[in-house]
C-alpha cells in the first residue's frame, strides 16, 4: 500500500498543565527542543517518512500554531487544522475531521522518538487492522525499602524493587472504523477507547519499538530531551 499517500493526525490541543511554568506563554508542542520546536521535528519526521498530509487537531493557543506552521508547504507537506470548540481529550478530537482516509496514523505533539512511523503505517495498513499502537519497555524503581506486611507483622522485604512495563508512546495507527465507537460531542481519551474495545473483544495490535523514545510532558523530561536532543537530533531530523 506504499503508493496510498499517508495521512497523520497530531494532537496538538492541550494546556500543558504539567509542564508549567514553561508553557505559560508557548504551547507544548511549541516548546524548543535544540533549534527547533518539537512539533517541527515531528513535522521534519512525518515528511521524511513519506506523509503528504497532516491534520494538527488545536484548541489551546491555535493561533500560535496556525502563525508557525502555516499551511505546511515550507516542509513539503499540506498541514490544515481541526478546530476544537470546547475539550474532548485525545480521541474524540478525531470526529471533527471529515475527510479521514480508511488508515491514518494518529500521535500526540510532545513525543520525540526515532520510530519509522512509514515502515509502522505500512505494517498497519497492509495488514487492514483496526489499531495498533507503538510502545516502548520501561523500568520503573521504587526508590524505598518496600515491605510486607500481615496482620501488623512483617512477612517480607524488598529493597528499591523495579517493574518492568510495556507503555504507550502515543503514536498510533488508527482505522477509520474506530470512529463509530466515540460517543458523539463529549469527552473521549485514549483509556476510554481501550476500555471500548477490550470490553468489545476488538484486536488492539502492540508494536514495541526498540529504539529512541521520550514523552516531554513533564519538566524533568523535557530537560531530558533537550540534552538528548544535542547527541541525536540530526539522526531525529534527518535520519
């Protein structure tokens, strides 16, 4: 399906609340990383990857967006804009947009990864499911002596354990047909849709990404990212 032109979402409608104070006056997804805002590394990206066209879902602060990206032909795509008129979360957003092909790749506007987000819209649509979803492993530690405890009395212990978990990257591949499960002009995340479709025994396909993969939502990450950002943008920008 290599000569079907790709279509991508971003959404790029949110607050920013957790990664105050910086995003009192930008957007997230306007917040720099190295010489450029995240939002245009995943631009760069997505046209690199061969997507023609990219819809960015706004709300909070669109004008900004709009002034930036314009219509996308600095970057050799076509960029438009779904308008949000009141906040419906993550999924949702997606009803306002009217032309959406069968398959269409759909991601928030604060990830910075390394993922072929071509080669992942082709392991999609060639094989016509309904979602899938790039994730990547983490580690979590718990930094505390963690103990075990029955009827007041200790029973075990465990120091700084770690758990290992399999995250959502917030890059997704998306069928069209997902739309008839979102519940018209009301609030509908991303938790909601896996509720919907585990409830419903719907495939949900789990791509694990093995390489680079930050969320910037949080201060201590963005930071993160800025520092990785001096080591692997050019490999994140040009590839």
């Amino acid at each position: 399906m290599s000569d079907i032109p790709k279509r991508a979402v971003i959404l790029a409608g949110g607050h920013g609340t957790r990664l105050r104070p910086y995003t009192v006056v930008l957007p997230k997804p306007l917040m720099p990383i190295g010489e450029y805002p995240i939002l245009e590394v995943i631009v760069r990206q997505l046209a690199r990857h061969g997507f023609t066209h990219i819809t960015m879902a706004v709300n909070h602060q669109a004008n900004l967006m709009k002034a930036f990206f314009g219509d996308g032909s600095q970057w050799n795509v076509r960029i438009d804009y779904s308008m949000e008129t009141k906040p419906l979360s993550t999924v949702a957003p997606l009803t306002l947009i009217p032309d959406l092909p069968d398959h269409f790749l759909m991601m928030n506007g604060d990830v910075l990864t390394d993922l072929d987000m071509g080669c992942f819209w082709e392991a999609h649509a060639n094989e016509n499911r309904l979602m899938t979803i790039a994730a990547s492993r983490r580690k979590q530690v718990i930094d505390y002596g963690v103990l075990k405890v029955d009827s007041g009395e200790l029973t075990g212990f465990e120091e700084k354990p770690a758990n290992d978990y399999i995250v959502s990257m917030g890059v997704y591949m998306m069928s069209k047909r997902i739309l008839s499960l979102v519940p018209p002009d009301q609030k509908f995340g991303f938790d909601d849709l896996m509720y919907a479709m585990l409830a419903q025994k719907l495939q949900v396909c789990v791509q694990v990404h093995q390489g680079y993969w930050m969320d910037i939502g949080r201060p201590d990450d963005y930071m993160q990212a800025i520092q990785d950002f001096e080591t692997r943008g050019d490999t994140l920008i040009n590839g």
